[in-house]
C-alpha cells in the first residue's frame, strides 16, 4: 500500500507540471493574439486617419487649384479686380470736374471691393457723404457721416482737414449735419411725439408754461383735428351732402354756360 502511494505522488507531480505549462502557454498564447489584434487595430486606425489626412489634403489642394483658375477666368474675362485707391483717386477728378453722380458712383464702386484698408474706406465715406449733401439728400448724408464717425473719423477732424474734399452744399445742408453730428438734432420721430405730447398737454399746464395763459398758439395735432367740431347748421346725413354736391355742380354748369355766352357775345 505505502508502495503504490509513493508512486502516485511523483506521476500526480507531473501532471499538474504538465498542467501549469500548458495554462502558461495558453497565457502566452493568447496575449499573443491580443497583441497581434491590438496592432492590427492600431494599424487600421492609423492607415483610416492617414486616408482621412489625404483626403482631406487633396480637397483642399483641389479647391484652392479650382479657385485659382475661377480668379484666372475671371482677370481672363474682366481684367484684374479695381483698386479702391485708383478709384478715390477718378472720383475726386470726377467730383472737381463737375460730374458729381458719376464721382459718387466710383466711390460707392471703390466701397464695395474686398480689398480696402481703414483709411481708404474713412475717406470714401467722407466723399460719398459730400455728394450727397451736394445733391440735397440729407438721410442719404446722414447714413454715410454716420458710418464715418463708427469708421474713426470725425465730422469736426474732416472739416479740418485740407486734404480731403471739400464739402459743396448749401448752408442750411451744412447745418443739419453739424447739428446731426454734434446730436442735437432729432429724429422725425422723436419731433412727431414731441410735438403730439404738447398739443395734448393740459391748458392749465400751458398757461403756466406760457406765463399766465398769455404763450404763443401750439402746432394743431391729428387728434385735434378729429375732435374738432364746427359749429353751425350744416347737416352731416347724406340726402343734405347730395343736394350741396348736386347744387354745386349746376352752379358750375350754369357759370360755365354764362362765360361762354359772354364770350361768344364779346367776339361778335
């Protein structure tokens, strides 16, 4: 009996030898093939974004090529683009010779290329502002002094400055837009409220402002005229408007008929 155990024992050794190898060989077996798939998985991602990467490179290569033959065709077709400079220039020689809406066309023009530097673009706003207050626009000349003023030129600093164009219009124009430039002026809106608000004002409170009820009349408003009521027998229904309207026109008939008998009676 203690035979057969101690020759158990050595083959049960063995085997669980033969055990552990095998189990580390699956280990290493599968680490293996982990390993293998993880590389095969990196190597996809990184050939996907490579392919990505050139994908993205030939479309770029491709518009900016697509892009140059479009600006190609069109200095081809229409010469190259206008330079807002040159275009100042020719609009200022228009504006001294006379042709004020041909200036103001170049310069509007010249506002409108993508290529144009801060002062080009203050001086344009400067000359378009001075054809329209030449043509008696103020709106359109108060636009454009706007935008100046936002562009970084001033209405004062321009007036001041000899190198640029001088502002032909009348004096009243010239006003409007100092006072447009200085916010004193106000807009139609603001003058429309104003002026309702004081004809709807109480008559106590416009005595008062008037120095005992002496002041001077106030503008009439849309809402005074339409509680307005006239005094008098006129009858407002409609047979009465028809008979003044029917007595009217044979009035008219009847004068006519009269100054043409007179006439024929004159010439005979």
């Amino acid at each position: 009996m203690a035979s057969a155990r101690v020759a158990i024992a050595p083959a049960m050794a063995s085997a669980s030898a033969r055990g552990r190898l095998r189990a580390a060989r699956a280990a290493a077996a599968s680490s293996r093939v982990v390993a293998s798939i993880s590389s095969s998985l990196g190597s996809k991602r990184a050939s996907r974004g490579a392919a990505r990467a050139l994908r993205e490179r030939r479309r770029a290569t491709t518009s900016t090529a697509t892009r140059r033959r479009r600006d190609a065709r069109a200095f081809a077709l229409f010469g190259p683009p206008p330079d807002p400079a040159l275009l100042l220039a020719e609009g200022k020689a228009l504006y001294a010779e006379g042709e004020r809406m041909r200036g103001y066309k170049t310069f509007e023009r010249a506002l409108r290329q993508d290529t144009i530097d801060v002062e080009t673009r203050r001086e344009l706003l400067y000359c378009c502002m001075c054809c329209n207050a030449a043509f008696g626009d103020v709106e359109t000349a108060k636009q454009f002094l706007r935008d100046m003023n936002i562009a970084g030129l001033p209405f004062d600093v321009a007036m001041l400055d000899d190198r640029l164009m001088p502002l032909e219009s009348s004096a009243q124009m010239r006003n409007q837009l100092v006072k447009f430039a200085s916010g004193e002026m106000k807009s139609q809106g603001t003058v429309q409220r104003e002026i309702f608000e004081r004809d709807r004002a109480p008559r106590g409170n416009l005595g008062a402002m008037g120095g005992g009820g002496a002041g001077k009349p106030q503008r009439m408003g849309d809402m005074d005229l339409m509680n307005l009521e006239i005094s008098g027998d006129t009858s407002a229904e409609t047979k009465d408007i028809v008979k003044r309207v029917l007595g009217l026109v044979v009035a008219s008939v009847v004068g006519f008929v009269g100054l043409f008998q007179f006439g024929l009676t004159f010439l005979r």
